[in-house]
C-alpha cells in the first residue's frame, strides 16, 4: 500500500476539507452539540451533490464508481472537522446494497447516491459462529409480512428513513434494508453526536423490506457489515486524532510559561512525539486495514486496527488534556468536541476484549476460560 493520496483522493481530500471547514465552523458544531441545530435534508442534498454518497457503488447504479478507501478519504476529513455526518453509514449501506442485482437495489442505490433519502446501518457487534450456536438471535423478525422487534443504538436512527440489519425470516438468517416509518424511535444521547435511537417495531408491515442475502449469504454479509462499520468507524478516529494532535502542537507552541512556549520544555516534547507516535500509526494501521479487506476480503487486520485504535485513544487523550491543562477543560474552547468523539469512537464496534477474541477466531483459535 502507497501512504500517500493518489491524486483522486487528494481531490477528495482537499475538496472535503474546504467545504467542511467552510459549512461547518464551530458555531454550527457547537448548536449541533447543544440540540440547537441538526442534519436535515438540505445536509444531505449538499452531501450528494458533493458526491459523497454511494462512493463504492457502481456508476452504472447511480454510485461513484469509487473503491473504500476514496470513500476512506471523505470519512476521514469529517472526523478531522468534528462533523458527525452520515458519510461512512451511507457509504457502508452503498457497498452493501450493491451485492444484490434486483431493481429495487438499483433504486435504494440511486436514492442513496442523489440524497433522498437517508441510510443507516446497524452497528450490532457480532461475533464469528454465535449465530451457528443459536446464542446471538437476529434483533427483528419477519413472519406473515409482519416485523417485530428492536433495531438498538442506531447511529442517526432521528432522521434516517431507512437502516440495513439483520432479520429473521420466519426463523432463518437475513439482511435486509428495512423501512423505519413505522418504527417507534427513542433518542439515545451519545458522545459522538450522531443522532443514535432504538428503533421499536411492533408488528409492522414489512411489505417495502428489501431482503439482501438469505442464509449463509446473509450471514457473509453482516461479517462484511460488521467489518466496514468498525472499518470506517477507525478511519474517522484517525481523523479526530490528526486534528488534535494539530491543535494541541499550535497550543503549546503558543502558551508561554516562564518566558517561553512550553513546547521548548523538554517533557512536553517528550509527550507531543508520544501524541504524534498514537495518532500516526492509528492512522496507518487503520488504512493498511480498509485496503487489505478491500484487496483481499481479509477481516483480520480490521481488529488488530482496532484493537490498537482503543488502546491509541485513551493514550492520546490522556495526553492532549494534559498538555492542555485547565483550557482543555472548558467547553468555551472545542477540544472537547473532539475528545469527546475520539472516546466513543474508541469504544464503537466492540471493546479490547472483543477484539482480542475476534482476532483469535480469525486464525481459528479461541481465548483461554477466564482464570487459567
């Protein structure tokens, strides 16, 4: 893998950038956080005629014709702006759709792609063969045309129109694209901004459910869901670590204490090179991640990404507020927005444990019982 952008993805990057940077300042970022402001169809709109939607879909279907880690690029400059957007759910719901060749998956990609309506995914965490065991049941059920069940903690469950999730068929594994008119949505205030709800359905017709994959099927593609969503999920990390570790270099390069920036006092060199070494290769692992699964459909080096990323978060955080001191208290001055973020990120998709027992079963061994 090349660490640098291809010229396509410096374009994206550089573009995104600007435009968040431009549609996004803190006043917006901080109504946002209060409640005061929140994404509507005009967000949307503007995403799509960006052409930020359905990157890795076909342009055959309405998509962009790009791969992951173009659609990578985007994700990763709205961490860097703070910007809870529905760019990686979109794009994840993209590539994921994209697997079925029906016209109604032409349709869901085009409304996608142009901004019509909004998609979300389900970030249930899963682990490999619970299905099998009977110990992990899909979250809804379909039976006689009828859905019931709980979709939980679904990032911008406010406002999405649809999610993708696992179903039970009249018993037997699916995934689908569900319609969430219906749905009763309870709001879930999360550090991440992102609009989560439990979406509650009680016996809802399900004639508009678009089932993707059946069976064996529908279990590979909630692996590849689940690995996308903890995917994209590092991606945008790594771009709320690459903004702090700026602005904590621009802080203590500023703050003078004793007569001189404290950057010239020799710990806390000692701890900026540390923040950079945690911000750096999070970056790194998580794009060397996203490619192999792209080139080699290779799950593995996403929690090991992971893995690391839970570990790199706390460290950075740690750091970034004590070279802050008091300031990065504050809510008067936005590190916290992205502080804040990095903790959830840290934790979305599965905790350390989990990861060490992903990483395990991906080379078919399994963790130790507890105490030996």
């Amino acid at each position: 893998m090349r660490f640098r952008d291809s010229e396509t993805q410096k374009l994206l990057r550089d573009t995104a950038r600007a435009y968040l940077r431009d549609k996004y300042p803190w006043k917006r970022l901080y109504a946002l956080e209060r409640g005061d402001s929140r994404f509507g169809e005009a967000d949307l709109k503007a995403f799509a005629e960006m052409g930020w939607l359905g990157l890795p879909a076909p342009e055959s279907r309405g998509g962009g014709g790009l791969t992951l880690l173009e659609a990578a690029v985007v994700v990763d400059e709205c961490g860097y702006a703070a910007v809870p957007a529905p760019i990686a759910a979109g794009n994840v719901a993209a590539d994921l759709i994209s697997t079925s060749s029906s016209r109604e998956a032409d349709q869901h990609l085009a409304d996608l792609a142009a901004g019509r309506r909004l998609y979300t995914v389900s970030e249930a965490t899963r682990r490999r063969g619970r299905a099998a065991a009977g110990d992990s049941p899909a979250p809804l059920s379909l039976a006689g045309g009828r859905l019931s069940g709980v979709l939980p903690l679904i990032p911008f469950g406010e406002q999405a129109d649809l999610a993708l999730a696992p179903v039970a068929v009249e018993g037997a594994p699916a995934f689908a694209v569900v319609p969430l008119e219906a749905a009763r949505r309870e709001p879930v205030q999360m550090l991440d901004r992102q609009g989560y709800c439990n979406l509650q359905f009680e016996d809802v017709d399900a004639a508009a459910l678009l089932v993707l994959a059946r069976d064996g099927e529908a279990e590979a593609l909630h692996e590849r869901c689940d690995a996308l969503n903890t995917a994209f999920s590092l991606i945008e990390l790594a771009g709320l670590m690459q903004r702090v570790l700026e602005m904590t270099g621009e802080y203590i390069s500023n703050r003078v204490q004793f007569g001189q920036p404290i950057a010239k006092f020799q710990a806390a060199r000692h701890h900026a090179a540390d923040l950079l070494m945690q911000a750096e290769t999070s970056r790194w692992t998580a794009y060397h991640a996203l490619w192999s699964f792209q080139t080699n459909a290779d799950s593995r080096e996403i929690w090991l990404a992971k893995h690391w990323a839970i570990r790199a978060a706390k460290s950075a955080f740690e750091i970034t507020h004590l070279l802050h001191g008091g300031i990065g208290v504050g809510l008067e001055y936005p590190l916290h927005l992205y502080t804040q973020a990095m903790a959830a990120f840290a934790v979305r998709n599965g905790t350390l444990n989990e990861m060490v027992t992903r990483t395990l079963e991906s080379i078919d061994l399994r963790a130790a019982p507890a105490g030996r």
